[in-house]
C-alpha cells in the first residue's frame, strides 16, 4: 500500500521552493518534513504534539519574520523498508530539516541520505546509544540517549545491592545496542548480566511462553526489560501467568513501559493488575508553566487518539521550537534556502538513478551548526546541547507502579545519580555521585511486599550444591572424611553448616571428597576447578589469596590466619661463669679500664682541695680503685668539692646507670628465657639463610617463599603435617631435616599441641590472610554466606565451633624471647666517647688553670728564665721556654693545696 504524504498546508498551500540553486528570493513557506509511525504508541502521542507545535510556531508573529512552516508528514509504519522509502519521497518535497525518524533503526539508514543531502534529521525517539553524532554527522537527537539510561538502571540495581540481572530484549539494533551499553556500564561497577533473552517483534505467546520458562529456570530473579512500547507488554502478560510477578521477583523497564502508560490518561485495570511492583523509568522533564499550559491545550485538540501524552510527544514538540528558532538565527544572520541537484546522484555514463527530485541543500551544514548551537527553555526544560551532540542533563524519573497508580519513588540524573530531590533543583549545588549519599523512597515490589527482594533463589529443579571437600593426610581435625550420612566432618564443615543453616532459603549440598587422603591435595587446582564449573562451591581450609580471588568469589574469612615461622629451642642450662656472658670481652675491658681512667680524672680533679683526695701514696691509690668501683653501685663515700670533678661524675655516673641498667637486663634474659638451634630468628634470616625449611604440601606456601620471597626451591621441602614436622625439626638440617616450618597459623596452632609446645614461633605473622568458602564469580551465596559467617560471629557460634574442634593450651600465648647476643662495645661507644670527651675538656680546664697560678706563685724565677730566653735564637724560644719549666716544682706546686697557692699568691703581689 503506498502512503500518501499527510501536510499540514500554509495559506499559499504546499509551495515548492524555486529549483534554481542561485535564486535568492526569500519563500513565505518552508517545508518542514516529519518521520514517525503513525499507528504506534509513541506516534499516537507524537503526531498531534507536531502539529500543535507547528501551528503554534506559525502564530507567533515574534519569529521567522511572517515566514510559515509548512509539514509534510510520512507514516514509516513501522518498517525500514517502507521507513527508508517514504524518507527518500519526503527530501524530494525540499525540505529543510526533518522532524524524525521515531525508530532508531530508520534513523541509522536516513542519516547516511540526509548527511548526502545535508539535511538535518532531528529525531525525537532515536535513543539507540550507537547513534554517533560524529559518524552521523546530519543527525541531531532531541531527546535522551539510552547510554543515560543505562546508566541509571545500573545504579538502580546497584543501590539496592543487585550484581546480577537477567536481560530481556527485543531482537533489533535499537534492543540489542541498548542492552550492551547496559553491559558496559554493570561491568564498571562491578556487576554483570548473567543472561540474555532476545525476542523477536511480534513474537506469538507460545514462544514468549517458552522463553520465560527458560529464564524461571535460572537462579537469578531480577529481570531488565528493554522492549517496544507496542510489544512489551505482553511479556507481563506471559510473565502473569507463570507466577513471576509474585513476591520474590524483581522486575525493572526502560522507559518504553510509561510511554504506553502515560499515553492515556486513565489506563486500563487489567493492564495495570499484570505489572503491579513494576520499577521503570520515564524520561524526566520539568514541571513548568508552559508545560503546564501544553497540558490543557491537548485536551482541546481534535482527532487525536490518546486521552493523554507521553514524554516524547514533548521531546517532538520541542523539536520543532528548535528548528524554528535555528531558522530564525540562520536567516536573520544572512542565510538562504537553495538547493542544487546532487551530481552523484547520476551514473559515469551520465544515466540517471531515477532520484533526479533529491536535491542538495546547499545551506545544510549552516543551518545544522545553527541548531547545535540554539539554546531555550522548552516543554522538556532546558533545551541545549554539548560536544557530543547530547542534550544537556540527562535525567529520569524513577516509577513504581502500584495499586491503580504510578509512585513517583525518585529520580536519577547524570549530575547527581539517585535523588529524591528533582534534577534541576541540584544543579546549582555540588555534585555528589557518593553511594551514600543515593536515596529513593520506598517501593512496593511484586506480591505487595515493601521488604526488598533477594533477587535471586534455587529453583525447584536445581541439582544439589556440588561442594569439594580438601581430603588431606593431615589436620584430621580441619576437615576429614567421616562415615556419617554427610561423609565428612571438621571445624570447616561444622563452620559451613552453621552458616547455611542462617540463610534464609533451603541449601542442600552435596559434599564431594577431593584427594586420596594419602597426600594434601593441591589447593590452586582445587580452586580452579570450582572457577570451571566441576564443582559448584569449594569448603575447607581455603586460604584467601590474590591469584585464587581472580576466578572465584570468596566468603568472609571465618578463620583469620597468615604465615609463621617454627623453629627448635632449647632451655639454657645452668652455667658458674655465665654472669659473664652479659658483655663481651673487650666490653669488660674498656669498662674496667673507663672505670679506673674517671677515677684518675676525678682524683686530678679534687687532689687540690679535697682532703678526701690526699694522704701518703698508698692510701691515694686505694682511694682511686675504690672511689672508682664504687660508683658502680652508686656507693662511694667520698665528696666531689671541685666544679669540674662534681661535671666528671655525673657524666660517668649516667653511664654506669645505662651499664648497669643493660648487664641487669642481659643477665636476666640469659638465665630465664630460651635459645634457638637454628640461625633462623624471622623472616630477614629466613630469607637470607641456606638452610632448608619445612612446608606443608598442597599449600599456597610453597609458591609465596619462592615467588614472592625469591628462596630457592632447593631449600623448600614439602611436608605432609604434624608427624613429618616434628620429625623434620628433630633431625635438623644436618641430620636430613629442616632448620624451620613456615605454615598458616591455624595449623601451627595445631602442631604445637600435638609437639607439647616443645617449638617455638620466631619473628611475626609476615602475611595477613584468611580461610573462606569459594564459589564460582558471580554466587549470590558468597555474598549471602559473608552475612551468615558475620551473624555466626557475632552470636558467639563461630567461636564455639573453633573451642569444640581446636581448643588446647595455647603454646602462641607463650611469647618466646630468645636468648640475645653478647653486648658488645659497638652499643656504648658512643657513650664512652661522650664521657671521654668530658674528662679530657675538664683536665684540659685544669691543667691551664694550674699553669696559669705556677706563673702568678713564683713571679722572681719567672723573670730571670725570661732573660736567658731572650739570649736564644727565636726559633728554639717555645722548646726552651717549655724547659725552663722545672716538672718537679710543677709537681711539687701541684701536690700544695689550694688555700696555700692562694695566699702565696697574695704575698707575691704585695712584693710586687
């Protein structure tokens, strides 16, 4: 059937404009064409909001100058073929501009014509994300692009902690494209589609029917809806039927569901009663006046089919605002309307296509700047674009329907993400996309429930869990194999069933041994096979490292653990000369001999004035060797009187404090605590050593030290558990065993109390980890099962669980303090060096001092040695002056005490 062009005639009727390209006269009618189908939801509401527009453009007397616009209208009817023809019959009619296409698929197939002829095609309903502006350069889209929207349903899901959806679609570009950049956009936040049903337009309900069996049958209840406002409907309607729109199931649409339903006024009951708890989306525009205004004038227009309009009706009817006022800019600016025929649009043997009416608009690229550049406030809000060739603030309302209504429960926006607030009012604040910060108000969900769904369940004809239970040699008491009904049993297994037992749907598993028992299983291997689909779930001593959470999902650590070091010790023996073993011997040296050198310093220091400091030799010295040693005890009975021996004393006094402080500390640490066998002490000499050490087999230890620690594999020797460790750290590296264990704290926990506590933990925990349960990527049980462990935690069970299957005397809570080395003199050097310095300053002060009253006490030699140097050469004067000097009177003056050089120093300057 060809469709006639539908116009909407100007008071000259349809006028052609001139063909020559060079006329320069200005037409009193424009033609403006328009692209939708006519017989379709969204072009039900669309046609009338056109022509309204139209109609509304022409009576305005402030712009295009008394110039009319005159529509000329083509039904696509909902086909590309037909689309892409009645495009073609529409560019042959002159037109400047196109209102349209609705479809995006029409849309992607004109833009390529329109972009020939340089006529711009401003679509209304095109949201196909992959719609470039830049690989279609003709084509503007007024309205929001789906990325936007995408955009949003993630962070819908995701505020209500969903990280799985199943995705159903109608099968075209416009379906498809829109649910890869929902994809796209799940996969930066972490979260994914799980699985994809696409459906064909026009589908008959068996097949629907069929399709929504196979997605019941999936885990996962929280189902996205991108579909036809024509079409999507009826999957409610199968939906219905099958007991999915019941309490438990999630379902949220893009916004083709409120174009259907805001296009009449009041909808029907038996619609709204098939998609009750229903989320959706609707393209958000301001509530202003003139919106308010267009409201009222739509109940006034004749021959329209919908009772009401939906949101792309006012995406169209600002479409055309736009192009008039980009006319209006254009002309006023100097612009003309002339086309010229296209000279490819003919053969190379100069035979034309039969497109001999498709002419070129010459001032096409003008006018499409113009339009990109136009700013207004439309029924929509703000109409303005940015470089991407986007209206500016994308935002969406968030609907949920319920009852007889629709709940307005909040809104999204590019700006600020999830508002109870409307858009517009936050643009003037500060954006603020924080997770905490997203709210909407609450929603009534399927089956009338206000509790937010799971959105997910094991179906009624699910399998049993596979679970894979580690079954080793060793740790008997971890995790084992057991003849009850479960087959196994452990501290794992009774964790696990706790936890299962608080989810708060039934969870059956199936537990599967995995080894021999003879030897540990590999753990990697075990985990790699639950990330392919062997196993459904892995239980048991897992521990949570970097390479095992890169393909599966891990639990909350129920068990915290990290990597230690074991080594042998020995008590220390009683030994007569260990009060010695405190310092070395070169340490016992220079104290002895510091001890005699201060007592000297001090003695040079009082001998003068101090009483205490004089007498016949021997008693001189004795007083040195006792003032000297006493200090150690801070007994010494002798006063210091002299400014210089009190500055001595306490220097050496503060370093006796510190030596004796750190013999009290070295001795005691000798005679109370233990020492090693081995030169391993933490993990610096665990690295740096050549011995061998003992690990556990199956374990993720053995590559961390060779791998991560970069020890040589030679050293590293797999052992099967407790007995072969103990048996490894009796021999020693000498006798075929090892100088250490590394392993998990957890199990060393374990091995020191089947060894008695008879080995000792050196250094700390030099990883920090933890055991966990692991499912393959993407299991809502990991993410339920965290809960369960937290709650198990919480309550006390979880420590219940560890006291019934690992609770012993604790050999940990026996911190170890290994014997320490003989100090040496490298740790008081410097001390000794800074009471050294002190003693040589003081003598140093002394010594010229003295010098200085020798001279004042016997002034007549002083002259007379004065004269015989004078007769000496001047170069020998400082070694003769140096002579002249008598050391026995220096000695003599010395040995006089200080009130008697006084006084002679007195008598000496009255003869003077």
């Amino acid at each position: 059937m060809v469709v006639m062009p539908m116009a909407v005639k100007g008071k000259n009727g349809d006028t052609r404009i001139p063909s020559s390209s060079s006329s320069s006269i200005m037409p009193s009618v424009v033609n403006v064409g328009a692209l939708f189908t006519a017989n379709s939801v969204i072009g039900r509401s669309v046609k009338p909001a056109i022509e309204a527009a139209i109609d509304d453009v022409n009576s305005n007397q402030t712009i295009l100058s008394g110039m009319r616009l005159n529509l000329i209208s083509y039904d696509t009817n909902c086909s590309v073929f037909l689309g892409m023809i009645q495009a073609l019959k529409l560019m042959e009619k002159d037109v400047v501009a196109t209102i349209g296409p609705q479809s995006s698929i029409i849309a992607r197939l004109i833009s390529h014509v329109s972009s020939e002829l340089h006529i711009p095609l401003l679509s209304f309903g095109a949201t196909d994300p992959t719609l470039s502006g830049f690989q279609y350069p003709y084509l503007v889209r007024t309205t929001q692009n789906d990325y936007y929207q995408m955009s949003a349903i993630t962070d819908l899901l995701l505020y209500f902690g969903w990280k799985e959806i199943v995705a159903i679609y109608v099968d075209n570009d416009y379906g498809r494209n829109g649910i890869l950049a929902l994809g796209d956009a799940l996969t930066m936040k972490r979260a994914k589609i799980s699985y994809k049903v696409s459906y064909k337009p026009g589908t008959s309900h068996s097949d629907l029917t069929e399709l929504l069996i196979r997605v019941n049958m999936m885990d996962c209840r929280v189902y996205v809806v991108h579909a036809h406002p024509d079409s999507g409907l009826a999957i409610f309607s199968v939906a219905k039927k099958l007991g999915m729109m019941k309490s438990g199931y999630v379902w949220i649409t893009t916004d083709w569901l409120l174009a259907a339903l805001d296009s009449s006024e009041f909808p029907d009951p038996k619609l709204m009663d098939l998609i009750q708890g229903v989320v959706s989306l609707r393209q958000h525009t301001l509530n202003s006046d003139i919106k308010k205004s267009f409201t009222k004038k739509w109940q006034g227009i004749k021959d329209k089919q919908t009772s009401s309009f939906n949101s792309y009706a006012l995406y169209a009817y600002d479409s055309v605002w736009l192009l008039a006022y980009a006319l209006d800019k254009f002309l006023k600016s100097g612009g003309r309307i002339t086309f010229s025929r296209d000279s490819n649009l003919r053969n190379t043997d100069g035979s034309e296509f039969g497109l001999s009416a498709l002419r070129t608009f010459n001032e096409g690229e003008k006018l499409l700047q113009t339009i990109l550049a136009t700013e207004f406030m439309g029924l929509t809000g703000e109409v303005k674009f940015d470089q991407e060739k986007n209206l500016m603030h994308p935002s969406y309302d968030v609907v949920n329907i319920a009852g007889t209504g629709l709940r307005t429960i909040g809104y999204w926006s590019n700006y600020s993400g999830l508002s109870i607030a409307t858009p517009e009012s936050l643009y003037a604040k500060h954006s603020n996309r924080s997770a905490v910060d997203q709210y909407l108000n609450s929603v009534i969900w399927p089956g009338g429930m206000s509790q937010k769904p799971r959105g997910w369940v094991f179906p009624n004809n699910r399998k049993r869990l596979r679970v894979a239970v580690p079954y080793g040699y060793s740790y008997k008491e971890v995790v084992t194999k057991d003849k009850s009904l479960k087959g196994v049993k452990g501290y794992c297994i009774d964790v696990f069933e706790a936890a299962i037992n608080l989810l708060p749907y039934p969870v059956t598993p199936e537990y599967i041994l995995y080894g021999d028992g003879q030897r540990n299983p590999s753990y990697s291997d075990l985990v790699r096979d639950v990330a392919e689909n062997k196993y459904d779930a892995a239980v048991g001593d897992i521990a949570i490292i970097t390479n095992r959470t890169k393909i599966v999902d891990f639990t909350q650590p129920y068990m915290e653990s990290g990597l230690v070091i074991v080594v042998p010790v020995h008590t220390s023996k009683p030994k007569p000369w260990v009060f010695l073993r405190p310092f070395t011997t070169e340490m016992w040296v220079v104290t002895a001999g510091f001890f005699l050198f201060v007592g000297f310093v001090v003695w040079i220091l009082e001998h003068r004035m101090n009483d205490e400091f004089r007498g016949p030799p021997r008693k001189q010295i004795v007083t040195v060797l006792w003032f000297s040693f006493s200090t150690l005890f801070f007994s010494h009975r002798e006063k210091t009187v002299s400014t210089l021996g009190r500055l001595v004393l306490i220097m050496w006094l503060f370093v006796v404090l510190i030596i004796n402080s750190s013999y009290t500390a070295s001795l005691t640490s000798i005679l109370t605590v233990q020492y090693l066998t081995s030169s391993i002490e933490g993990l610096d000499s665990l690295i740096s050593s050549n011995e061998p050490i003992g690990v556990q087999e199956g374990t993720f230890t053995y590559s961390y030290l060779v791998r991560e620690l970069n020890i040589a594999e030679s050293r590293i020797k797999p052992l099967r558990g407790e007995v072969e460790y103990l048996n490894a750290l009796h021999l020693g590296p000498k006798g075929g065993g090892v100088a250490a264990i590394v392993d998990e704290l957890p199990y060393i926990e374990l091995f020191m109390r089947y060894s008695k506590c008879e080995f000792r933990i050196v250094g700390q925990e030099f990883t920090k980890s933890g055991w966990g349960f692991a499912f393959q990527t993407g299991s809502p049980l990991a993410v339920d099962l965290s809960t369960a462990i937290l709650q198990l935690s919480e309550n006390g069970d979880l420590q219940r669980i560890h006291d019934e299957w690992l609770s012993s005397i604790s050999c940990l809570s026996r911190t170890i303090k290994l014997e320490g080395k003989s100090l040496s003199l490298n740790n008081y050097c410097g001390l000794f060096l800074v009471c050294g310095i002190a003693c040589f300053i003081a003598i140093s002060i002394f010594f010229g001092r003295t010098l200085c009253e020798y001279r004042q006490y016997s002034p007549n030699e002083e002259k007379a040695h004065e004269e015989i140097v004078e007769q000496e050469l001047v170069k020998n004067r400082s070694r003769r002056f140096c002579c002249a000097i008598s050391f026995k009177d220096l000695i003599d003056f010395y040995d006089k005490k200080e009130d008697q050089i006084k006084h002679q120093v007195s008598r000496n300057d009255l003869k003077t």
